[in-house]
C-alpha cells in the first residue's frame, strides 16, 4: 500500500481555487494519465460521512500526466474558515487509489 503524498492546500472563502497537478513516477517523470478519473473531496475531518464540497477534476493533459481540479467561488463560499482535510484519489481500470492527501485551509474573506 502507497502513503498518498502529503500536498497541503490554503485558500481564501469564496475564491475560485484551481488546483493544477501533474502525477509522476518518481516527482519529475510524467505518467500518462489518459483514460484515469480523479475524484478529490474536502471534509471538516476524515471521520465526517460527507464532504463539505467536491472538486471538479478534468485531464489537463493526460499525456503529460497534468489534471486540473476546480472548486468554483460559490462552492468555496460555503466552507467555514479554519482547518479541513482533502485528499484526491485516482480510478485507474478499477483500482482505486488515494495519491494527494493533506490540510485544507480555509482563510476568511473581507470582499463578499
């Protein structure tokens, strides 16, 4: 069993938060991701049967390993400033695999 790679991530309540990742091998060989699906999740902690939001991940450039996840303003408006966790986790032909996990935090915004 891999540990996932500690990635933790900081935004801003109500910002769009894009998050551009390329997956490798060894930290700097791109695997080839085509036909792979991501799913990544942020939750107030890991023993909370919901997420708080889900983020919207797309293959970039599969060839080059490059996805982007996406969570939009409104979904990041909704999130409570403080800590939070995340992780992101791959579907590759039925094996399924948690590669990115960390901290999510959330600073409160003044301009709504």
């Amino acid at each position: 069993m891999a540990v996932p790679a500690q990635t933790d991530v900081t935004i801003t309540r109500g910002d769009t938060t894009t998050l551009v990742i390329t997956i490798t091998t060894n930290g700097t060989t791109p695997i080839d991701i085509t036909g792979r699906t991501y799913t990544a999740q942020v939750r107030n902690n890991t023993e909370d049967v919901s997420a708080e939001v889900a983020f919207t991940c797309t293959l970039t450039t599969p060839a080059s390993g490059i996805l982007t996840c996406v969570l939009s303003a409104t979904q990041t408006a909704t999130l409570e400033p403080g800590n939070h966790v995340w992780d992101l986790q791959e579907n590759a032909s039925g094996i399924i695999s948690t590669i990115l996990s960390g901290a999510f935090t959330v600073l409160a915004d003044v301009t709504r």
